[in-house]
C-alpha cells in the first residue's frame, strides 16, 4: 500500500509526538528496588551502567516525529521492517563474572491527551531478527521480562515503535494526541542497591536548559577569528543558587558547566567544578598572594600557581605566601582542616587539558569577548609570555588553576533573572548583575587566572561587591577558589534521593 502522513489519514495535520524511552531493568542474584534514571535527551551512543551491566544507546535514548518524521508514517509491518533507520538500537553488556537478568520495557507516561499504546506497533529485533511485535492495550508494554546475560557476553536489541496502517482504532481525534513513553524499573547486585550512571558531561547536557532564572543555560560562542572548533555549545550554571553542587574530594564543590577544553586531540569538552567551602563548617581557604615577584604575572611562574599544583594537589603541607614575600607554612593534608586533593579525587582531574592564557588589557568588555581573549593564542605584546599553560611547558602541572573571568560572567544574571552575558563585567553593578551569581562566593576579592597585557604587575580580579576589574599587586592576598576539570570518564550516579532535587545543596551530584 501507499505510505501517507498521519494527518492525511486523519484529515489534519498531524500533531502526535511520540516520545520513545527504553527502560533496561536488572534483576541480579536478590531481591529488587526502584531503579529510575531518566535521560532527556538525543545524544548517541549514550551507555548507562548498572551494577555489572551496561547498556549503550546507539542512537539515542529519544525518539520523536519532529526529528525522525519519516518513520511516523502509516504502515504496514512488512513496509516497516524496511525502514532500518527507524529502529532504536540497544546493545547490553555483562561486564561482570556472574549472570544477570534484564527487563525492557515501554511505559506510557501521564501527559495532556495522552496516546494508547494500543494505537502503535512496536517491534523487537534480537541480534538483527524479529522475535516480536507488540500492539498492547493498557499503559505498559513488557518486551523483555527477566531475560538473562551470561557474564562477557553482549546482546543485541533493536526497538522500532510504528503507526500500523490497519489499526482500526485510529481516529480523527489521534491528530491532537501525545505520546510519552519512559524509563522505570528494578535492580540489584548480590543484594546492594545498584544505581545506574552516566558519563557526567551527558548527565549535566542532557538537564533541560533554561532562559531565565537559576539553572542551567545554553551559552554559543562565535570565535571563528581563532578556530570554529571553539564555537561549541557550552552549558553553563547561572544565577544566584542553582542547582549545581556536586561531592568532589569529600567537600561540596560546584558545576561551572560542560565547557570548551584544548587537548592533544582538538577542542573537546570537560566539566568545569570549582571549589566551595561556604556550607562546610571550616575556615575560608584562605587569602593567598598571586605571585611574591610583584612585576611577573606569568601565571607558570606564579607561586599561587605553584602551590595549588604542589602541596594541595598532593594533600601536603609546605611553603606558601599570603600577602608578603616572606613563606609561611600551609597544611593540606587529609587531617586538617583545609585539606588538599585525596587519592581517589586525584584520579578524577583531567591533566592532558590545555589551559588558554590569553590577556587582555581591560574588563570593559563582555562575557562573550573575553571569552574569545583568554582562548587567543597569540603573545601579543610579550613574545615570550606563554599563551597555554599545560604538561607540554611546565613540570608542575596537574591541572588545578583558577577561574577565567568569562566563567565568572556566564555565571551571572541581572536583577530580572536574565543572563548578563552581554553586559560589561566591569559594569555589573551599574546593570545590575553583581547579586545573582552564585561564583561571587563570601563577598569577598577573589583571584582570576587571566592576566594583564600593558603591564606585568596586575591580574585580574573579582571585587567584593561581585564586579570584575584589573589591577591587584600580585602579591596582595585575595581569596582564591581552585578551579579544575574531570576526566571524560568521570561519571555522575542516578539520583540516589528522589524526594530532594538533585544536585541541590542537600541532596549534591555523586561523581564515579
């Protein structure tokens, strides 16, 4: 039969969404519990892990019309089975020494106008053959039940979801109709519950972005001058408390966002965190002077520099300068009270990212410009000033730096809750972007990495009252927040409290 467009069955255009999400459930040697991980949205290849199990979705984790439109047309099941790009692909991995048991399931999610299931077709594919095709009634569909995995072994689904063409149910009334099927489910492992993962930078990309007030915002940059390479899309958190505390190093530190990073491999992206003490009951890490050599603000060379990736990237103790050019004594270790990096967040920093140290002249510029300088290559006025700061040109780095002062700026919003990326950030107390940003930590100067071009004796800083400038004698002593990125491999565990928001203050991101 001819293949038609819903809407010319239904003689309107059609406005069905389906929204198709894969519930890969484990039930392994005990009893089970709720498992939820829910994925919004339609980046590929994207593995979940639970237990001894992962699951890798080829093409996504989300199907819909709006981006696959060819594959909601009516048809019939013989007409289906040729669309090959239809079929959502599932591979399940048993990485363990035991066998494992496994669910897959569709379940219909309550929405406006909701869609029956008995009004789809669904079919199952098993290493490339049909085993079988599901019209249900009901709000759940059941593809998989309690199948097991031999352990080392691989298995090979493909789910593709169809408008049957005979399906006499069907009606005028369908054009309104929406469809949302999701993720829910049991696991366990030898009795300990099991929440699955994600790699981090998936996780936190695939958190609904907004456009005004705190969370999560889409920042696009246009810096073809150096490379369009830089000209990802970055996810960035803004306002004054979102939602982006995270447990690193047994301390609350915070989500800068998915950003931009040089590697040996191109531009990629990295999470960014920062550290934050504000609801530990510690002192303040404490003022630090920028570099003691008042004249040289070669951040390789800094002493501030040397210190994060000496002492405190070791949880050590040992010389450090705060205010004066004379040392004092510094205790990162595990037992006191501002300890430095522990073993297992060590292996957690990413050290083969390349740092920018692009200068600039002055902070009368916007979030968006100085973006583009700190990633500007070029020496400038000092051809023997360092434009990148990496393993390649220092002995002593492992990857703990400060923030730029584009980080502070995507970080801002106005007294409206709009973003500030466009305003001066030496203005933001006359725009009214110096209270809500939650990278103005304590009220107090803080120390950037991003130094000057006109002269050698100044960086740039934050002022108390949340506005960026020049100036600061190096060795005056600011507050300073060590700033670093995670590994690619770094991952982020399901909600483990689905009561409290996550990534909320009481209820943090948990890293793996």
């Amino acid at each position: 039969m001819e293949n038609k467009k819903i809407g010319s069955v239904l003689k309107t255009e059609t406005k069905v969404i389906a929204y198709v999400v894969i519930c890969l459930v484990v039930i392994v040697l005990g009893i089970s519990y709720a498992l939820f991980f829910e994925v919004k949205g339609n980046e590929k290849n994207q593995i979940v892990k639970a237990g001894t199990l992962e699951f890798t979705y080829a093409n996504g984790s989300q199907i819909t019309n709006e981006t696959n439109s060819d594959c909601f047309i009516l048809m019939s099941e013989e007409e289906a089975l040729k669309h090959n790009e239809c079929e959502y692909k599932i591979s399940i991995t048993n990485t363990g020494t035991l066998p494992g048991n496994y669910n897959i399931n569709l379940t219909s999610e309550t929405v406006d106008k909701p869609m029956a299931l008995n009004k789809l077709k669904v079919i199952l594919k098993k290493e490339g053959q049909v085993v079988a095709d599901y019209p249900k009634d009901g709000t759940t569909t059941s593809l998989v039940s309690n199948e097991k995995i031999e352990a080392g072994n691989v298995i090979n689904y493909s789910v593709q979801v169809y408008v049957d063409a005979d399906n006499e149910l069907l009606n005028a009334e369908d054009d309104e109709k929406n469809i949302s099927l999701k993720i829910n489910g049991d696991a366990v492992v030898n009795g300990e519950e099991v929440n699955p993962t994600m790699p981090a930078t998936d996780y936190i990309k695939n958190i609904p972005t907004i456009e005004n007030g705190d969370g999560l915002y889409k920042v696009s940059h246009d810096v073809s001058e150096i490379s369009t390479d830089w000209n990802k899309t970055e996810y960035r958190y803004a306002g004054a408390n979102p939602n982006n505390y995270v447990r690193f190093n047994n301390e609350i530190w915070r989500i800068i966002g998915v950003v931009n990073v040089k590697t040996k491999n191109g531009i990629e992206q990295r999470i960014k965190i920062v550290r934050t003490d504000e609801i530990k009951e510690q002192q303040d890490f404490g003022n630090f002077s920028w570099n003691i050599i008042n004249d040289d603000n070669n951040w390789i060379t800094s002493t501030l520099k040397d210190m994060l990736n000496g002492i405190y990237y070791n949880s050590s103790s040992g010389v450090c300068y705060k205010g004066t050019i004379n040392s004092e004594n510094c205790d990162f270790t595990q037992e006191s009270s501002v300890r430095g990096i522990s073993d297992v967040a060590r292996e957690m920093i990413d050290s083969s990212v390349v740092w920018n140290l692009g200068r600039w002249d002055t902070s009368t510029i916007d979030s968006n410009n100085f973006y583009e300088k700190e990633r500007f290559e070029q020496a400038l006025n000092n051809i023997n000033y360092p434009v990148i700061w990496s393993k390649d040109n220092d002995s002593n780095f492992n990857g703990i730096g400060l923030i730029y002062p584009s980080d502070y700026g995507y970080a801002a919003l106005d007294i409206n809750n709009n973003s500030c990326f466009n305003k001066k950030i030496s203005y933001f107390n006359i725009d009214n972007c110096n209270s809500n940003n939650w990278l103005k930590m304590h009220n107090k100067s803080s120390w950037l990495i991003t130094s000057f071009i006109s002269y050698g004796n100044g960086t740039f800083y934050i002022l108390d009252y949340g506005v960026g400038t020049k100036g600061g004698y190096l060795i005056t002593d600011f507050n300073i927040w060590p700033s670093l990125y995670l590994k690619p491999s770094v991952k982020i565990v399901a909600n483990p409290n689905s009561n409290q928001e996550y990534g909320s203050i009481d209820n943090p991101f948990i890293l793996e």
